[in-house]
C-alpha cells in the first residue's frame, strides 16, 4: 500500500487515454482482415481501456491492497478452510511442461501430467476409502452435480425411477441446487436438538422414491455426525445411496474416511482441504470419489494407466455407461498440480497431523470463547476444524448483532468468520482457525472478541457503524440491487465521486 | 493448547468418532522436503512435450501473455483471497470483478456479465437452462459446429434437468459445408407442436468457420426462441459482437484472453446477457454503490438469485467460480489495449493465412470454402498416421478431427489447424515442408503395410 | 401497527376485501423481518391464484421469500409501481406497498382468515 494507507481506485476505464499504449505484439499487415467478410465485421471498436504499463500495474496493485487476504492475515472463514497456500505450489503450476499444455495434445506428450493426475487419483482414493475419483468437476457444487447424476444413473440402470434427495437443514446451498439441477426433488430434514442427524426424522422420509441422502460430515455446525453409521444402514436398507459433501474434509483426514464408513461417493474441494489458493472466489477444484457401485458411471475421460506403465485418456465413447461429460477437457489440472505438491509435502503422516492440528486450534478458540462467558457457544462439546458461536445474548442485551461484531473485527486486522450460516442457529459466527494459524494468533483474535463483546456494552453505537478503519463504510447493498449498475458505462460512474 | 484444554492426547478430541467407523492409517508415501518435491515435480514436468511447434487450437489457444500478467496475479492480495463476503475488506475483487464484467460486456456487446463460470461449456450449458427459464420451454437446439465438449456437456446437464437438446446437422458438402444447416434449423423451429427455449450457435464454429449468426438469431426469434451465441472473445475484436446480431445470451471460454492451456484450466466460462434477462442468469453479479459516507464501492448483489438464499429454487448451484481467472483477463486486456487485442486478432489471421497457402502449394488443401479467422480443416488422406509422424518430428499438427467428433463422417481424415501471433512464418514454412515429406513416405506401399 | 379492517394469513400476507375484490400484500411485521425489499415477482393479470398456494416472491438483499395467496380467484390487477420501487413494501406495507388485486372466488374464504387480534397474537409469539 501507498505509505498512507490503501486508496480507493477509479476504474481502469476512467484511467484511459485516447492512443496511450506499450507495444506488446508485432503490428499485423494492412491487408490481415481484408478477406473477411463485411458482414462478419465489427463495426465499431470494443471501447477497451487504453492505458501503458505502468498506469495497469499501478492500478491493479493498488486495487490489490484493498483486499484481506490469507497473505495479510488472519481469515477465520468457516466451511471454507482459509489455510495457507504454499508458495511452492505456486512455482510447480508455473513450470512450463505444465503451464504450456495444450489440453488436446495427444497423450503421447503429455505422459508427465497424465502420471501426476493419475497418482493424485490414487492419494484421493486412499484418503476417501473410496474405489475410484475423477477429478474432472471444476468446484466443489460441480463436484455435487457429477456425484448426484451418478447416483441418478444408478438407480435408472436398475430400472429404478427414484426422485427424492433427503438434505439436513444446516447443509449448504449448494445440496438442494444441486439436487434441483439433477431433476431430483429436495426434502429437508430439520437436524435433532443436539444439532446432530435426526436419524428418525431421515427414517421416515426413507422408501422407495429415496435416491439419495446429502450429508455434510462433520456437519456445518463443525460436529461429527456420531449417528452416521445408523443412517448409513437404513439409507442401504431402503436402496438408496449416501453423498457425503466433502467441505469439511479437513477434519476427518486419517481419522474417519468415507468410503470405509459406507457413503457411496463424495466430494473433495482441494481449494479448501488441499491448500489450492481461492483466488478470490475461484478456482477451485472438486474431485469426486466413488465406490464400485458407482465407478462404471464416473464422467468421462477418465486417466487411464496401461499395462506398461504409460498413461492414456479415455477416448469418446470408450465407456458407454459414463454419465458424459460434466467440463471441457481434462479437468482444472492447474489447480491439481498444486493440490498434488501439498499431498506429497504432507504425505500420510503429516495429513493426519493437519486434521489434529485443525482440530484443536477450534477446540482451544472455542474453549477461550466459552470461558469468556460473553458469547454463546450452543454446541459446548469437543467440535472438529470449526465451531459456532453466536451473539444471541449479546444481541438482546445490547442490540449489536453479529453482523455488527463481523464488521468490527475487520477493524482490528481480522477477517470476519462466516456469519448467519447455517440458517439454523440465532446469530450464527461459524469460526474456522484452520492448522496454520499460530497460538499467538489464536490468542489475539479471541481477545479481540472479547473486546468487541464488551464494547457492544459499553460503546454499541462505536459497534454497529463499524468497520472505521477499512478502505471503505458499510455499504448501500439495498440500493445495489434495486437499481443494479453492473458494468462501467461511460455516464453510469458520474452519479458517485471518482476517488482521486 | 492441548493442556489448556486438560486433555492428555489430541485422540480426545476424536473421540466422538464411533469405534466402528474410525479409519485405517493413511496408506501413502511419507512427506517430502520442498527441494525433493520440486525435484519431482520438475521431473514430471519435463516429460510433458511443450516445445513442439504446435498448430492446434480446438478450444485452447496459445497467446503471448505480458510478464506483467502473471506478476500481478502472484500478488497474495488477490490469490489468496476468498469470495468478497465482507464487502470492506475486498474492494479490490470487487473492483476488479466489475472492471471484468466490463469489459467482457464491451467485448461482447451485451449488457450484463457474470462473475465467471467454470470454463466455456460449463458456461454454455448454463446459458442454455437460461432459455428454458426464460421462456418456460423446454427444448434447446443446438448446433453441431459447437465444440464437442461443448455439447457433451449440454448433454450431461439436459439429461440430468429432464430436458430436450436436439442438435441441428451442419451442411455436409457444397460452398455451405461445415456450418449449420439453416433449412434444417427452419425446419425444426417451424414445428409448433415443438416449442424451442433456445438455439445454440458459435462464432467461429469449432471448425473455424463463420456462422450466419445474424440469420440464425432471425430464425431463432421468429420461433420465440432465445438466441445464444458462443464465442471466442480474442476474436471479437475483429468480428461482429453477439450484441449487434441480436443475440440474447453470449457464452464462452475466455481462456485465449491470455490464460496458459495447463492441460485444460482452470479456464475463464463467460456468461453474458441482456438486461431483460438480468435475473435468470447464474452465478455472482457485482455491482456499483456507495458506502453510507457516499464514497464509490462495489458489492455483489441481487444474490437471492443464489443457492446460498434460494437452496432448492436457485437459478444454478455455482458457488466457486473462476474469479482470479476473471482477472487474469483483465490484466491481459489492459495490457494489450483495445488496438493490441485487434493486432493480435489480425496477426493470427495473417498467419493462418499464410498457413492456408503454403499448405495448398503442396496440395494440402481445406475441407470447407467458407470464410474463416485463423483456424480451419484440411483433408489429409491418413490422417491419424501423419499426425503420429508429425509428433516425432516436432511438429503438434493440430487436431485429429475424428479423435474428436468420430460421428461426423463429412470430416473423416482431416486436421483442424490454427494459428496465432505465438506462431511464427518460419514454423509455417517448415510444417508444410514436413507434412508434405509425412505424406509422401506414407504413400508409398511399405509404409503403408508398416 | 396491525389494521383493524384487514384480514391475514399465518405466513404474514394481508387482504382488504371491496364487495368481491381483495386487495394482498404482506404486512409491517413480514416487511421489517426481510429487510430492505429489493425485488417482488408477481403473477401476470388474468392468472389465477388458489388460498394459501405460493403466487410470487419477494426478495430483500439477503432473503427470498414465497408469497402465499389469502383468497382464490383471478388476478385483476398488479401493482406496477412495486418495479421500479420495491421498497414502498417496506415503507407503506398497508397502502403503496400493496401487491395484487383478485376477483375472488368464495368470499367465504374471507372469514376464514385471522382478524387484527389472531393476527397480532401470532407475531407477539414470533
């Protein structure tokens, strides 16, 4: 950031000028477009931004200091796992044997990436106590949809006509869209008071229209689902399958793996578990590991390895029984080539440390929030990787709710945790420290909780019109949608400053 | 911290873990210092062959990207950031997202873009559920000069939504061959008892070839269908946008915007439409506002079209999306400036020109007569054997047309060849020189019975 | 603020009944707990709505939610002026803020509906 602090940035469009440019390729000849014809022409230029190469950098870096990043610190985000992203990953991406691959060169010249995908394949397999992973899906809701047409595959090519996919209330978003965009109906099944399955709840919605179960383990409230193998059973009695949404995979890994526990398939979001950066958003990648019930179905082209140790992609329509494909290409190989550098740095011992290490770094912020006694904490017991604590009491005593505590932590260096999520706890913080955060950090971010909550007492107003010092106030979110202004035009900017 | 929480071992804490379902030991390899892991990976890098003069596109195309691209994009700021979530601490995503949606909107001529999609079939298909939503029908059209990717994944998805996609034939011979067949299309869109959502057309087609999109966008709304068009956005610079043919949805892979091929992405799925189909579209949107002091700021917003609001009801279950890819072609678009995008549109046109000749000077020549930008077929008798003849001479001679589509019998033994402004003349003169060497040993009786 | 002249449903909408005409929309308490209302989605005229069957959306900046017809019987009128301003919902839940017209079916259905003190319960329990 500039030495005074970070700016607001006019837009790139507002930087331009009129034939201002770095010469960056060779100029074409005259003639290069003459042979089109007129009617496939453009007729008026893309009215682009023209800048030089210091006008883009300067804008793009400084934009960049106006972002919290894992990089700049602390990023409690539950159910998204914000650990740190080795920079080695980074370099391995960027080798040109793999950066420069065409997707469609023959498996002849691609026989590096092809071994690195299919030996990522076997770590995921061990790690899920699955049969087979295609690593195909783009994010982890693409990874639900490949898993659920799967299962939809399955029952029809038994004749099956099933429509019903069973989802706990506190599952993500994304299982009932999911369940949707596979032509399947959602049920939801409110969770027991425990915030555990409701497995009789599950009993009763289970027959014959069942063809799946979505469950979250451990669940977004961040607990083990201790009744999973009951509800595994009956959803096996009535013929249905199990999807287990692999977000909380961090959690589990050498402790608790899916496949040998009985789900039928699940997820993996490698930009959570396997440390692949978010990118602000994406990329991410979603591998999906399934069982023998469900490996003929996997999307295809899977990575073949042949009897003499070279590997090949599957050609079309090898596989007839294949759901088809769910992306272009191979897959998001970039992402997976970073993913396999931080399994091979981790290896079978150290994965198993990063699930113990996640886990009691939320134990202890959790039990240094419960003995504050100023937030409550609706799931005392043991929690995995994330734990929720929420301001119920806080809210009713001061009026400052959880978004207003949310806010003002970004005041004080952090990120916020993943607030009104899930839907069913009051006033929700759902808090993630992930293994990569030190005790001093663990320790200055409780503390500063525990500030905030006092301060909700004794300066609430101070609270509720926080952030102060972030680049920018809170914002007019109700004006944003009721009269959307989603892209620069040349007099849409002129209702608001341009920061200088 | 273990004491503190007056526990003897870390097993405690999994202790909630039935018996039964706890898990054997991870049966893997055992961690790997950081010098040895970049040995390996180095390793499995240099097996890979990246140093071919490569003619081949097929949906991936290689452009000069600016150092400048990537030294952004190693900034930990954007990286290494998630979702914007928390509006006042991620300015510079938002920023940068609505800056993309910008810029793709002018690129495209449309009025409204989302934040990213997966990659361009991804994209594609979700454009596609937009017609059925928009419309209430239930029936895409789409046609067989669209990526084969593309329309397998149309499949996948209409398969699983219960939705119809028929596929309109391309014209198998005459000075039409290679695009979509009109009549047909006509004939298909007349039928009332058949109500069509949405045509899918592309420009350029996976063959290179310009499509009649402005016919097919007529045709499509005199059906009551929507109009997608899926496009390649380097190309825009030079061609007519989908916004001045009247399409309604714009679709594709923004990968050529400067993003490396990596063996398939993560690409850059671009979703543009009007404004009458604002809330139909998939995925994050963000907008402009201000902050209660009335300073500028941007924001996501209309989210209640999503799955973390609307679960079951949503418009798509996308969540992550492509977002540092977005930026990626931001970087490259204002590195290159909108006269750099048309130099780089018009070289690759120059040169697969240049290309084209050379090939028909040894009696190579192209399957189709229609025009095209930089890439198109030529029939090569045995094809698949002068590809694997190429490869061992250094030379990646594009696509073997039938690896892809072997349901298309009017493009059997050809090769779909590209060229951009990464390509150089002297490449173009020695490819032909060797595939007319190829073609030649292959022709005689011993190669053959080989 | 609970009109006494109105009647409402236990998901938060209200109807004011003229001879067979009901006018809908939600009330003060629905409009406070979605917040700032950005967007409603409501049936063309001339469709037809069934009692307690969803008959559009309303959506806020972080909630969506159905809208469910008090009464049967077919849509007479929308309110336009809800495009361009969907935040009269939050302003003038009982008057501007109104949704739809209906020619009721079964007048019947009316009485059928909480009155201004069931209502009131209802949200004091909330």
């Amino acid at each position: 950031m500039s030495a005074s602090g970070p700016r607001l940035q006019p837009t790139i469009f507002e930087l331009s000028k009129p034939g201002r440019h770095s010469d960056k390729v060779p100029h074409p000849p005259k003639d290069a477009l003459n042979r089109l014809p007129a009617e496939h022409r453009r007729e008026h230029a893309a009215a682009l931004p023209e800048v030089n190469e210091p006008d883009a950098v300067r804008h793009y870096v400084n934009l960049s200091q106006l972002n919290h990043a894992v990089d700049t610190g602390f990023y409690p985000l539950g159910s998204c796992t914000m650990k740190w992203n080795p920079k080695v990953n980074e370099w391995a991406a960027r080798l040109p044997g793999f950066a420069q691959l065409h997707p469609m060169a023959p498996d002849a010249v691609a026989q590096g990436t092809l071994q690195l995908l299919w030996e990522l394949e076997q770590i995921l397999i061990e790690i899920s106590g699955m049969q087979a992973v295609t690593l195909q899906p783009a994010a982890g809701a693409h990874g639900e949809l490949t898993g659920i047409l799967m299962i939809r595959e399955y029952h029809r090519s038994r004749g099956e006509d099933r429509t019903d996919v069973l989802v706990p209330d506190s599952a993500h978003g994304t299982n009932p869209a999911t369940a949707t965009m596979a032509g399947l109906k959602t049920i939801t099944i409110k969770a027991a008071t425990d915030g555990g399955l409701d497995v009789e709840g599950f009993r009763a919605a289970l027959g014959p229209k069942t063809a799946a179960v979505m469950i979250t383990n451990p669940s977004t409230l961040g607990l083990f689902e201790s009744r999973i193998g009951e509800l595994l059973e009956a959803v096996h009695e009535v013929g249905a399958l199990a999807y287990m949404d692999g977000a909380n995979l961090n959690a589990i890994l050498g402790r608790f793996k899916p496949g040998e526990a009985g789900f039928d398939v699940m997820h993996i979001n490698t930009h959570k578990t396997f440390s692949t950066p978010h990118g602000g958003g994406g990329p991410g990648a979603g591998p999906v590991a399934v069982n023998a019930k469900l490996e003929p179905f996997l999307p295809s082209p899977r990575v073949l390895r042949e009897p003499d140790a070279t590997f090949r992609l599957e050609r079309v329509g090898e596989r007839p029984a294949s759901i088809g494909r769910i992306r272009s290409f191979v897959g998001s190989t970039g992402v997976l080539v970073r993913a396999y550098a931080y399994l091979r740095t981790h290896g079978g011992s150290g994965l198993a440390e990063i699930t113990d290490d996640a886990v009691l770094a939320a134990n202890y912020l959790k039990d240094r929030l419960a003995d504050s006694g100023l937030f409550d904490i609706p799931f005392p017991g043991v929690c995995k990787h994330e734990f929720i604590a929420s301001a119920s009491t806080i809210k009713k005593t001061t009026g400052v709710r959880t978004l207003d505590i949310a806010k003002r932590l970004l005041d004080h260096g952090f990120h916020a945790p993943t607030v009104y999520f899930p839907l069913t706890v009051d006033e929700a913080m759902l808090i993630e420290p992930t293994e990569t955060e030190s005790i001093e950090t663990l320790d200055a971010f409780a503390d500063a909780l525990v500030e905030i909550a006092r301060e909700a007492t004794s300066d609430p107003e101070t609270v509720k019109t926080a952030p102060h010092s972030a680049p920018v106030k809170r914002l007019d979110e109700a004006g944003a949608a009721r009269n959307p202004n989603l892209r620069w035009r040349a007099e849409a900017g002129e209702w608001t400053p341009c920061p200088d | 911290m273990l004491e503190s929480l007056g526990m003897a071992s870390v097993d405690e804490l999994f202790a909630d873990i039935p018996p039964a379902l706890r898990s054997s030991p991870l049966k893997l390899d055992p961690p790997e210092p950081e010098q040895v892991l970049m040995g390996r990976l180095a390793g499995l890098a240099a097996r890979n062959r990246v140093d071919l003069a490569s003619f081949l596109g097929a949906g991936a195309y290689r452009h000069f990207s600016p150092p400048l691209v990537d030294q952004i994009l190693l900034r930990g700021e954007w990286y290494t950031a998630y979702t914007p979530y928390q509006p006042e601490v991620s300015q510079g995503t938002l920023q940068s997202i609505y800056e993309y949606e910008s810029l793709i909107a002018e690129l495209t001529g449309m009025d409204v873009v989302s934040a990213s999609h997966y990659d361009g079939a991804a994209a594609t298909a979700e454009a596609a559920l937009m017609t059925c939503r928009a419309t209430g029908r239930d029936r895409v059209l789409v046609s067989r000069s669209v990526h084969p990717h593309y329309r397998a994944v149309l499949e996948t998805y209409f398969d699983g939504a219960g939705l119809d996609l028929e596929q309109i034939p391309i014209v198998a011979d005459g000075p039409e061959a290679g695009l979509t067949d009109l009549a047909e299309l006509e004939r298909r869109l007349a039928d009332a008892s058949q109500p069509v959502a949405g045509l899918v057309m592309p420009q350029p087609s996976f063959y290179g070839l310009l499509e009649p999109m402005a016919e097919g966008g007529r045709l499509a709304h005199a059906g009551g269908a929507l109009f997608v068009a899926v496009v390649e956005p380097v190309s825009l610079a030079v061609l007519a946008p989908p916004g001045a043919y009247g399409a309604d949805i714009a679709a594709g892979e923004g990968q050529s915007l400067g993003i490396p091929p990596q063996y398939g992405g993560p690409y850059l799925g671009i979703v543009a439409c009007t404004d009458a189909l604002v809330r139909q579209i998939p995925g994050r949107l963000v907008g402009m506002t201000t902050d209660v002091e009335g300073r500028r700021a941007y924001v996501m917003t209309l989210q209640a079209r999503e799955q973390h609001i609307r679960r079951e009801k949503a418009a798509s279950n996308i969540c992550t999306n492509q977002t540092l890819l977005a930026l990626a072609a931001s970087l490259w678009l204002a590195a290159m400036g909108p006269h750099g995008l048309r130099d780089v549109a018009a070289l690759g046109a120059a040169r697969a020109k240049e290309l084209e000749d050379a090939l028909a000077a040894i009696g190579v020549t192209r399957v189709h007569s229609g025009a095209y930008l930089n890439e198109f077929a030529v029939r090569v008798p045995n094809a698949a054997a002068v590809h694997r003849e190429l490869l061992g001479r250094g030379v990646l001679a594009g696509l073997v047309v039938a690896d892809a589509v072997p349901d298309e019998p009017s493009l059997a033994d050809t090769l779909l060849l590209c060229a951009t402004e990464v390509n150089t003349s002297e490449e173009v003169v020695a490819f032909a020189r060797e595939i007319a060497g190829v073609i030649a040993t292959l022709a005689t009786p011993e190669a053959t019975a080989a | 603020m609970v009109p006494a002249d109105l009647r409402y449903t236990k998901d938060h909408e209200w109807v004011r009944l003229d001879g067979d005409t009901a006018t809908i929309g939600v009330t003060d308490f629905a409009a406070r707990q979605l917040g700032d209302v950005v967007f409603v989605d409501l049936p063309a005229v001339g469709k037809s709505v069934e009692q307690f069957a969803t008959f559009g959306v309303v959506e806020s900046v972080k909630a969506v939610s159905d809208l469910y017809a008090p009464l049967t019987g077919e849509v007479l009128e929308v309110n336009e002026e809800l495009r361009s301003n969907p935040e009269l919902v939050n302003g003038e839940p009982f008057d501007g803020g109104w949704m739809i017209k209906v020619k009721v079916a079964d007048a019947g259905q009316f009485e059928g509906l909480l009155d201004a003190a069931g209502y009131e319960q209802l949200t004091a329990e909330a």
